[in-house]
C-alpha cells in the first residue's frame, strides 16, 4: 500500500513538505489559539481540535480537486491594469478578514480586562468555528498551492499534509496555552498575523513577499520577548527573597 515511499527520493520529499507544511502552519496555529482563547475554557480544547482537523479535512479536499485548483491561477478579471484570478480573490478577502480580525483583538485587549471580558462573552462556540473555518480555507490554499510546485505525487503531499496536522495537534495545545498566558506573547501574534493578512494581500496583487523574511522577524521579535519573559521572572524572584527591598533604593 506504501510501496510508492520506497524509494529515497519519495521519502526525502515526504519529509520536506511535511516540515513545510508544519511551518506554514505556524500562523494558522496561533491565529486558532487567539480565537479559542474567548471561548469558556471546557469548550476550548474541542473548539482547537476541530479547527485543525477541518484544516486537514480542507487541505486533503484541495489535492483531491488539483484541476479546479489550477483553475483558479486563470484571470477573472483585471482592476488597474492588475489582473486578478480566484486565487488572488481568496487570498487578497482572507488577508482582509485577517487584517481586521487582528485588529480587531488587539483592540480588545488595550481596551481593558472589563471590556475584554464583555466583548468575549458575545463569542459563541459556533462563531468561533465558522471564522476557523474561513482562515483554514485561505491557510490550506495557500499550502496547497506551495505542495503542488514542489512534489507530483499526490499520495505524497495528502500524507505530508497528515503527518504536518498530526504534529501540529501536539503542539497546538500548549503554544495557545503559553499564549493566553503571556499577554505581551499574545499582543505579538496579534501583530504578526497583521503582518501575514498584508502579505496575504500582497500576494493577491501579485507582489510577492518573500515568507521568510517574515517568518524570521517573527522569530527574533519571539526571541527577545523570551528573553524580556525570563528577565521579569528573575525579577520577581528577587523581590521574593528580598520583599524588604525596595526598586531604586
């Protein structure tokens, strides 16, 4: 039945396109996080498992239906001289979506803890789930599309891209719960799935950004946050031992 990974070369290209996968994945992982995290805490962890397995679900359906896919790189239509296909379409409506869901949030969060809890309380299970579902629809597109320029076999890609959810399961859990934790970490995500709606439009208008250049100032930004995380621990540690010493003194 695994016959066709055999061979080094099958093998070597599951393992690139799952590790793809796994990083593109990234943003979808933390853009889920922030949207569950307004969900009552039991209802969580289901809301988190059932954004992923529909990212799946969608993914395998994308690589099942490669034609219509290829399909939507023909022009539909043409706005100031760009011309525009139904992938441009989805991307440059999902980058929008992104752009103002992040906005969005992080409005929430400077307007106050009172505020936050408010406006999360207005959050259905329901809602949560259907604005998964549109940014898990934008997400596996565009995964879809990077696996179909690096592999033919499509027994290939619908395992890496099994393998890739499987993994990110295990690691969804506790990257929401460090999130929800750290609001400095959450304020940062926030700001950089801004910064991947407009490069999700970008990408619609034809003007490629290259990823890894974002993904990189994602990493060090997280890097220095880490660093400033255990600075304050220390500090707090400090005045612990010494609660009698007073900053400044």
């Amino acid at each position: 039945m695994l016959d066709f990974l055999l061979s080094p070369e099958a093998l070597i290209a599951l393992a690139t396109l799952t590790a793809l996968e796994l990083v593109l994945g990234i943003d979808n992982i933390i853009f889920i996080s922030i949207l569950v995290d307004r969900l009552p805490p039991p209802q969580r962890e289901v809301a988190r498992r059932i954004g992923l397995v529909m990212a799946m679900l969608m993914r395998v359906g994308l690589l099942l239906v490669l034609s219509w896919i290829i399909g939507l790189v023909k022009p539909l239509f043409t706005v100031l001289g760009e011309e525009i296909s139904g992938r441009d379409l989805i991307l440059i409506l999902g980058g929008l979506f992104l752009v103002w869901k992040s906005t969005t949030e992080i409005h929430h969060a400077l307007e106050g803890r009172e505020q936050g809890r408010n406006a999360g309380a207005h959050a259905t299970f329901s809602s949560i789930i259907v604005q998964i579902m549109l940014v898990d629809l934008v997400f596996s597109l565009d995964s879809i599309i990077t696996a179909v320029g690096m592999v033919d076999d499509v027994r290939i890609m619908i395992l890496a891209v099994v393998a890739s959810v499987l993994l990110m399961m295990l690691f969804a859990r506790p990257i929401g719960e460090f999130v929800s934790r750290h609001p400095t970490v959450k304020m940062l995500a926030l700001s950089f799935l801004v910064v991947v709606g407009v490069v999700l439009i970008a990408e619609g208008l034809d003007h490629h950004v290259p990823k890894g250049y974002v993904y990189f100032a994602m990493a060090f930004s997280l890097a220095v946050e880490l660093l400033n995380i255990r600075l304050r621990k220390a500090g707090d540690r400090r005045a612990t031992l010494h609660p009698s010493r007073i900053p400044g003194d």
